[in-house]
C-alpha cells in the first residue's frame, strides 16, 4: 500500500463516518455534508500531525493526531472568531489556509507521524464505536420533526444555542444569544466551534449541529486518543483494550446500584462536552509519557 494511500485513508475513514452521522440528522445535500465532512477531517488529522512534528513526537501513531488537532483548532477557531469579530465558518477558513501552508511546508523538513495498516484498522475500529454509539443521538433532528420526540437529552437545547452563538451570522457581534448585546460570560466554548463551523455551508439549526455533529466529533476524539494512550502503554493490544474498556463492557451503572446517573456512557452522550475534555486528558497522558523518555513504548510498529 503506497504512502500516499495511507495519508489518504484516515481522512476518508473518519470522512465518511462523520457524512453518515450528518446526514442523519441534517437537511443538506450529501455531496455537500460529504465535501465539508472531509475538509473538516482533513484540517483536523492535519493540524494534529504539524503540533506532533512540532513537539517532536513524530513517533506516536497517527491516530493521536486527531484529537490533537480536535483540541487545538478548538481553541484557535475560539480565538480567531474573538480576533476576527466573525463566524466559526470564516474563522476556519482562515485557520484551515494556515494549517495546509504549515502542513505542506513541514512535510519537506521534518518526518511526519507514520500511517500503517494497524493504525488503519484502529481508526476504523474508532470510527465503528462512533458511528455506534452516535446514530442514535445524530438522528433526533429527524425524528423531532417527523414524530414530535425528542430523542436526546435536553441540554441539547441549550448547546444548540452557543453553537449558533458562534455559527450564525445574525449573532455575531450581539455578545450572548441568550441576552442580546450583553458580553459573553466566561465558559469552556473551544469544542463549540468546531460543528459551529458547520452552519454557514450547511444551513442548519444549532440543535442540529449539536446533535449531528458536535457528538460524533467529540466521541470519535474520546475514542482516538483512548486508543493512543493504550497503544502507548502496551501496544496496538493495549489500544483495542482500551477502546473495549471505555466503548464495550457494561459500566459502572448497571452493577450494584444500579443508578443511571452513575453511567459512564450516559454522561458521554448526554454531555458531549466531556468526550473533549477527556480525550484531552488522556492525550496528556500519552504526551507525558513521551516526555519523560518512554517513546519507545509509544510507537506502534
């Protein structure tokens, strides 16, 4: 398999998986969900990819590039839509232009995370939990207006709501949506950027963007840098162990007590806002390790 087919291949698993999410629960053309969908994969697998090269991490599979680049590019659009006075979509516009420059200029002086067939496969294997696990929730659009349910957790309403903060044009420049001209309260807003970027092309409400892809962005993250932090440990085993831990045995909610509250997997999808922080956590972790002189556990062969 060339190289060029392996760099290729992670932004068309994570592309098509992210397009069948959206189109779930989204009103837009495929060819556009799909055409966005992939930009958005690519900028991110990108972005990751230049910050390991910076760090020197080179070593770490290319699946930790993912969250890397969901955390950072978070934040960046955040700053940029402050700086620019904009929308996410112009904000990432901006910032994807800057990360390609980066990207192609880096890959002529400095050795890129490799990409190989288990790192393939455990991209696939994340973007399996994902589609799992957000089918569901990215469909509530839908089945709203089709039946009058709401298949989600109500919150969503209130996500929906910053998203479009930051994605709708009419908002910005108005301060926060909930009391017009009124300044933006403090509030951890990074991994809303991200599905708001979404809502210039496609149109959509931020509910929907909320449920469609806000989630399944954060899901995968939790899954990809889940994988990293085991593959980092133990190997390409230690990662599917990781991913079957956190995505497949029942959790803590269904022993003993028995208390829905306590569930780990009800928290996760009802407040998609933890997928990122703890995809961030363990991402630390991974680069942690590397730091302190471990990065031959961290190589995945």
């Amino acid at each position: 398999m060339s190289k060029f087919i392996l760099a290729v291949l992670p932004v068309g698993l994570t592309g098509g998986t992210l397009s069948y999410l959206m189109a779930q629960g989204v009103s837009a053309s495929l060819p556009l969900v799909l055409g966005t969908a992939v930009v958005f994969c690519y900028v991110m697998f990108a972005c990751g990819s230049v910050v390991l090269r910076w760090l020197g991490a080179g070593s770490l599979s290319i699946v930790a590039a993912w969250p890397l680049g969901v955390i950072t590019s978070g934040l960046s659009l955040w700053l940029l839509t402050v700086a620019l006075n904009a929308t996410a979509a112009t904000a990432f516009a901006v910032w994807g232009l800057l990360v390609l420059v980066l990207d192609v200029s880096l890959r002529r002086k400095s050795v890129a995370p490799d990409t190989n067939r288990k790192d393939l496969f455990a991209i696939a294997i994340c973007c399996a939990l994902t589609a799992a696990w957000c089918r569901g929730p990215a469909a509530t659009p839908t089945a709203l207006a089709q039946g009058g349910a709401f298949h989600a957790w109500i919150d969503y309403f209130l996500h929906g709501a910053v998203i479009a903060e930051f994605g709708d044009p009419r908002a910005i420049g108005r301060g926060d949506i909930w009391l017009a001209d009124v300044p933006k309260f403090a509030y951890h807003y990074g991994s809303y950027l991200l599905p708001a970027a979404f809502q210039v092309p496609l149109g959509e409400s931020g509910l929907a963007l909320a449920t469609s892809i806000w989630l399944p962005i954060g899901m995968l993250s939790l899954a990809a840098a889940a994988y990293a932090l085991g593959a980092c440990l133990a190997g390409a085993p230690g990662g599917i162990a990781a991913l079957v831990a956190l995505f497949v045995i029942p959790d803590a909610s269904n022993y003993w007590l028995q208390n829905g509250f306590f569930s780990f997997h009800w928290n996760i999808v009802s407040i998609p806002g933890s997928t990122y922080a703890i995809a961030a956590g363990l991402l630390t972790v991974v680069l942690a390790q590397r730091w302190i002189g471990q990065d031959r556990h961290c190589h995945v062969p």
